[in-house]
C-alpha cells in the first residue's frame, strides 16, 4: 500500500487564535486536500505573546480543552449551540463541514498537563527528544492517561520527530528501527538547523533521506 500524503501543522498555538475562525480555516484546507490534514495545537510557553495578544497566559490550559470541544462540534454539526466559560455560539455553523468529520487533533508539549490532556482528548501526540528510555516513560504516561479516560491507548498516535541534524547518514536506519521499537504510528523529519542553505537544499536532503531509508512509512494508511 502506498503512503499516504498528509498536511500536517506542527504545531499552531490555539489559545492565541479565535476558535470559530481556526475552525473555518481548518475546514476549507481539509476540503481542498480531500481529507488529508491532521490539526496539530500547543498552548505555547512564551507570556509576552499572550500580553500582546490581551489574552490570559494563566488559563491557556483550560482554554484550549473547551476550544477542542467547540472545534469538534463546528466540524461535525451544521449548527451548533454551544456555552462555555470562553465561548458562546447560539445557533451557528460553518459551511462547508470538512471531510473529515473531526478533524484529527494531534497535541505538542511534554508538561505532565499536556500528556493528560493529551491522552484524555487528543488524536496523537507530539513528542520531543530522541528516543530513549526518557520518551519512552512519557509515551507511557500519555498512553496512561488514555486508558484513564475509559479509551484505548492506541486511539492515540505517536509521531517522533527525526532530526536530520542529530543522527550520521549511516545510523538513520538504526534510529528508525529505534523509533519503531517505541511504537510510534508517524515519523516526521526535520531539516531545520542541518546546515542546508537553501529551500532547494532542504528539499533534496528530504529525498536522499527517503532513497537512503526506503519509502515505506512507519504506519500505511488502513493500518
């Protein structure tokens, strides 16, 4: 079976943006790429970009479970009703509803609140670090975390993040085996600060890496 290509944002800090805009955004993009995207969130670290923004540093962790819940329910649901502490929608909707029907959710952060948020609502999670024994006590808590919320712990996926910067051309296919011995469903390769000069430069490197490696993804799709 063939990869299947995704667009995939990695990831966007949701609690500085307006939901129902995020919603509609995220709706037309997954129109356009016929059901190919994967929302990726954080809530950032950085309290200047929410004083600038005039939005509340210290609530960004609430915040954003109940802007999940209001996406959820813009993409699924013509016309939602909706009243939280952050949010109120009396009859309204977007349109037109994406493909997909939600969205997948994937969540970055290693704070011990966002591995619970993440196994308690979110599609997949974003790791850091290499892998190891440190990630692999944190793949653990999240998957954790799912059973604790009454789901599967392989409702949640897992994507590593490959730093092409990090790991020798010889050892790729050993760091690979090692991501798949922590059972991650996606790996993503990141070329930023690998000394490439150009987009041009980044892009030939992301087809070396894949002639060197083969094709064949971590998890196919139907998998």
């Amino acid at each position: 079976m063939a990869p299947r290509l995704e667009l995939v944002t990695g990831v966007i800090i949701l609690p500085q943006r307006q939901t129902a805009l995020v919603a509609k955004q995220a709706a037309e993009i997954d129109v356009l790429t016929e059901g190919k995207l994967r929302l990726g969130v954080g809530i950032g670290w950085n309290p200047v970009e929410y004083e600038a923004l005039n939005e509340d540093f210290r609530t960004r962790g609430r915040r954003v479970e109940e802007q999940i819940a209001v996406l959820r329910a813009l993409w699924t649901t013509p016309v939602v009703n909706f009243s939280g502490a952050a949010h109120r929608i009396p009859a309204a909707g977007i349109n037109p509803l994406p493909v997909q029907r939600p969205i997948p959710v994937w969540i970055g952060g290693e704070a011990e609140p966002v591995l619970e948020r993440t196994g308690r609502l979110g599609d997949g999670w974003f790791p850091h670090g290499r892998p190891g024994d440190a990630l692999a006590a944190r793949i653990a808590r999240v998957r954790g975390h799912a059973a604790a919320a009454g789901r599967s712990p392989e409702a949640v996926g897992i994507e590593g993040r490959f730093n092409l910067k990090d790991v020798p051309e010889p050892d790729w296919g050993a760091e690979i085996d090692r991501w798949r011995a922590l059972g991650v469903t996606h790996l993503g390769l990141n070329t930023m600060d690998a000394g490439l000069p150009s987009p041009t430069a980044h892009i030939e490197a992301i087809g070396r890496f894949m002639r060197v490696v083969g094709e064949t993804p971590i998890r196919q799709a139907g998998t």
